[in-house]
C-alpha cells in the first residue's frame, strides 16, 4: 500500500498559509489521491472533482468551486497547470 508524508511544517510554510484552510485540504487530498492511484502527481480535471466534495461546500457549488481552488493552487506555486488537469 501506497503512502505519503507531509512535512512536520507543511502547514505554515507561505504558499501553504496562502493557500487557505480549503486549498490546504485539497493538496492533502491530492497527495494522498496521486499516491493512491500511482499518478506521479497527475490530477485530471475531471478527478478534481471528487477531491474537493468537502460538506456543505461542493454540493452547493460545484466544479467551478473545485477549479477556484485549484486555481489559488497554482496561483501560489504549489501546483501547475498542465494540459488536461494539474499536477
């Protein structure tokens, strides 16, 4: 079985921090998706998706809430836009 590891400081370093509370929780998410699936930290569009059903928030706004903060994402250089999705 696949794993991750996360930085003990992951969580206050500055493109994390700007990232916000929601663009934290989907890298998380992403991590452990691309690990899962062996993606090589390929994230398609359509897989995003289900990465960011958080309660309360992803039923009311769908995927344009989805590729907002994937877009904050790579706005603060965690991730990059690449043809079909991110990574």
């Amino acid at each position: 079985m696949p794993w991750a590891r996360i930085d003990d400081a992951f969580w206050r370093h500055p493109k994390v921090q700007r990232a916000g509370p929601f663009g934290l929780a989907l890298f998380a998410a992403a991590l452990s998706y691309c690990n899962d699936l062996l993606t090589d930290g390929f994230i398609s569009d359509t897989s995003l998706w289900q990465l960011v059903n958080f309660h309360g928030t992803s039923d009311e706004h769908g995927p344009v809430f989805a590729d907002g903060i994937a877009t904050r994402l790579v706005d603060v250089g965690l991730w990059e836009r690449v043809d079909g999705g991110f990574q």
